[in-house]
C-alpha cells in the first residue's frame, strides 16, 4: 500500500473561493515533493467522474452490505486500478458526533466485506481520523488512556477491525494546540523539535523532548491498554499557524515545525515507544482557506497562498529549500498520481488517498 512509502504527504482542503484550479494545485504539490494527498472535498473539476454522487448516512451504511456494495461498484471499479487507490476513510473525526458513534464502526466492517467480494481488501483497506480529543489522559505519555465513553463501545472495537484487516490508525495531531493553551508553562523549544529544550519529560526508562513524540506515544499507550498497541499509526493532520489570534502563529515558527517534522520522520527515528519506525504523515495544509469558520488562525494553516505564492519554502522530501536552484538539483520526479477522490454528504465522508 502506498502508506508504506517513504514520503510524507499533504492535506488539501478548498473552503476557500479564491483557491487556483486544480491543475495549479498538483503543479503545487509536485513543487515541494507531496509524497501523497488527502482530499476532503468533491469539487466537479478535480472530481469530474464522481462530482454528483452522494454518501447514504451512517446508519444506511452500518445496517447492511447492500450500500457499501452499490457504492463501490458506482464510485471505486470504474476508476480502479488505473486509479491507485489505497484507502477509504470513513468519516473525519466523526467521533465528536455522539449520534454517530454507534454506528461508525459496523458502517467500517460492511465496507471492508464489500471489499472482499471484489478480492480488493488486501490493496484497498479502510479507517477512520481520531483526533487527539478521544483521549482522557496524555500525561506522562505511558498513562495514555481513551475517555471511558469511547474505549470499550467504539474505539476498541475500531482498533480489533483495523488489527484484523492490517489497516491503520489514522490519528490527527497538533501539539501547536497544547502550547497554546498552556504558553507560559510549555517551552516552545518543546513543541517546536528544538535541539536543546528544558522540557524533558521523563516516563519511566522513556525520556520526550519532543511533544509531538509525547502525544504520539500516549495515544499508543492508550490503544496498547485496550489490547492493541501494535496497530499501525499514521498522522493523519499536523501543522502550524503562520497567522491569528496567538503569538506563537508565525512563519518563522511554522516553517521551523514542518520542516523538522519532515526529517524528523524522513529519517526513520520513529517515537520513544516505537524507535526507528516510519510513521506516515500528513502535513495541513496545502492553502490558507479563507472560507473556514472560526477565529483568524483557523485561516493560516497553508504552505501556499491563494494566488499559488508559498507562504515559506519548504521540501517535503528533505526539508526547507533554500533557492529555487538548489530544489530543481534535488527534486525528485517520482510522483505517479498526486489525486484522491472522496466525498462529504452529510454526516459521513469517504475519502480517497492514493500514491
């Protein structure tokens, strides 16, 4: 599967009504070496074949095989294998929604069983986004745990499906959150992989001078106490503000993050709990997107501006370019099919990342 290969990904959100055209958008992604993307949305010009397709609600999908069995054969056999595509998420952090959680994970298993029929579940798998809000405990990192509400009714079950079919953990981490909440007591060389940072957490025999690192391995914790601690991870969402309403939103500090998280996980060092493991990761995002609800930060997240300019240089192959010459002599034309394919029809979204 695509998520095994040594790159790191970017997400590509349009809530935004000044965005280049796709076509652009790909010219992007191929300039800072995107290894893969994430899509969120069904936009006719990047999406043409699937532009007028809707999604049943969760329940329809959970009840039977006989949606998850239409659907694909309407939305994936057309454009597979020529399409590489690599995974369906079903729905992004659909946790928060109470009314949905029951159904979350039958709505996962059915869609792998359609999978099955089609002798397509070992290339194409199926997961779902957590974000960092389903856990109860983070600190220190071994006391991870996911909040009683969660563990045992939907989360445990997720995790049982996901080991089952070697699919992936798809976690959404933001340590520039944490920070913010909490600036006078978290060092920003803590959240920001600084090489000397005061804020050494020791857990045991584990030392964390990374937050990143910290939540990461909390969450493993978390997934290890309800039994499965060896399920693959991939960050699914992280990033940094370069704007708004907190003194720590600026480009020097987002391009500093992004540009150590892509060598730091380049490089194979993995998390204390999981040394020397790639972890798959996904940076947000690819625009600013004026359109997103919200304070002024949740608008300043993007590598590029609307007009296509880059808010900083960054390589997400081997870090921040420094001249223009200096990436075409190290650019790597190894991008096959940087497009997924999803689609958002209230209260589920499925999405497409592909290699």
């Amino acid at each position: 599967p695509f998520l095994l290969s040594h790159a790191v990904g970017i997400n590509y959100g349009r809530l935004a009504d000044n965005l280049p055209p796709p076509s652009k958008a790909v010219e992007l992604m191929k300039s800072i070496n995107a290894g893969y993307v994430e899509i969120y949305d069904a936009n006719p010009e990047v999406l043409k074949a699937l532009a007028n397709s809707s999604l049943p609600e969760v329940p329809g999908m959970a009840s039977s095989t006989t949606t998850s069995d239409q659907w694909l054969r309407t939305n994936l056999l057309p454009y597979y294998p020529l399409t590489k595509i690599s995974i369906i998420m079903v729905g992004n952090e659909i946790l928060s929604n109470t009314q949905l959680q029951p159904y979350l994970v039958p709505a996962m298993q059915n869609m792998h069983t359609s999978l099955q029929k089609l002798n397509l579940d070992s290339s194409v798998k199926v997961t779902t986004s957590v974000a960092m809000d389903a856990l109860s405990s983070s600190y220190p990192p071994s006391n991870g745990s996911f909040r009683p509400e969660l563990a045992m009714s939907v989360i445990q079950p997720m995790l049982s499906f996901l080991s089952a079919t070697d699919s992936y953990f798809f976690l959404d981490v933001y340590p520039f959150f944490a920070w913010n909440s909490d600036p006078a007591n978290i060092s920003l060389d803590y959240v920001l992989f600084g090489e000397i940072t005061a804020d050494v957490v020791q857990d045991g025999i584990l030392s964390y001078s990374i937050m990143l690192d910290a939540q990461l391995d909390a969450a493993i914790a978390a997934m290890a106490t309800l039994g499965y601690g060896e399920v693959k991870v991939v960050i699914s969402e992280t990033g940094w503000p370069t704007n708004g309403d907190s003194s720590g939103a600026t480009v020097a500090n987002a391009a500093s993050y992004n540009t150590r998280l892509v060598s730091k996980f380049l490089s194979n060092s993995g998390s204390p709990r999981r040394p020397q493991t790639f972890f798959p990761t996904f940076i947000f995002a690819l625009f600013n997107e004026g359109q997103k609800p919200g304070a002024t930060i949740e608008r300043n997240w993007g590598l590029f501006y609307a007009d296509g300019t880059p808010v900083y240089d960054i390589d997400l192959s081997a870090g921040v370019i420094k001249t223009l010459e200096a990436w075409h002599r190290r650019r790597r034309l190894f991008l096959v099919n940087l497009f997924g394919r999803s689609f958002c029809a209230q209260p589920i979204c499925f999405y497409y990342l592909f290699f």
